[in-house]
C-alpha cells in the first residue's frame, strides 16, 4: 500500500508555528494578522490555550508585550491614547501642547524675576492680565 495523504486534519498549528505566532504577537503584530500571516484560523490560538495551560501563559505574556510594542514611544499619541508616561511620550506631549493652536498667540504673563510670588504680586499679575 502506497502513503497517501495524511488522514484527518493536518496539524496546522504545530510547536513551530506557535512559536512564529507567538513571536509576531510579541513585536506587536494583531492576532488577526498573525494568524493570517501563518495560514491559520484566528481562533485556533484562543483554542489551544483553553486546552493548554502553558501556552496560554505563553500567549498572555506575548499579547502584553505586544501591547508595548505597538506604543508609539516619544509621540503625543503614545501619552495621550496609551497613557505611557515614559519621558519621550511625556515631553512630546509638554511639546505638543505647547504648540496647539489654542495656545498659538496667546500672551504669557510672566511674573517679575527678582520677585518671589506673593498674594498680592499673583493679584498684580492676574489684574494686569485683565
Ligand atoms: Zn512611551
């Protein structure tokens, strides 16, 4: 008897593609894309790790990273959106501020430099303001 094709479903999801899924997932990739990237269905991974305890694991920590990763680090988005409060994500969001169109023009009253600020200077300042 001559091999034929294999009987049943082909394992499609094998040690080797959970790794590559799992990496992908871990660089930021979307799971949809990475299922679709490795020829697999998007549920398959969910699947397996309602079977498979350390794989489940495995995919936690791979989704968590990858949620880092996909924070676009030093932009008012990564502030603003992801709440990162990393020094990049935090003065690009100072910068971006600043430069706003609201804020564009405005006038800044400074207090005097050989002053301290006090009751009555803040009340000066703020009178003079208008
Ligand atoms: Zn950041």
């Amino acid at each position: 008897m001559t091999a034929g094709p294999a009987r049943g479903r082909p394992c499609t999801f094998d040690e080797h593609a959970q790794d590559a899924y799992l990496a992908l997932l871990a660089t930021g990739t979307r799971i949809g894309d990475a299922a679709d990237k490795l020829g697999i269905s998007r549920r398959t991974p969910t699947q397996l790790a309602g079977r498979d305890r350390a794989f489940a694991a495995r995919l936690a920590n791979a989704k968590q990273a990858g949620r880092t990763a996909r924070i676009p680090h030093g932009t008012a988005g990564g502030y603003t959106n992801h709440a990162c409060r990393c020094r990049p994500c935090t003065t690009a969001a100072v910068h971006s501020r600043s430069n706003s169109p609201d804020r564009k023009g405005a006038d800044i009253h400074h207090l005097p430099d050989t002053q301290q600020p006090t009751a009555t200077t803040k009340f000066l300042t703020l009178a003079d303001v208008g």
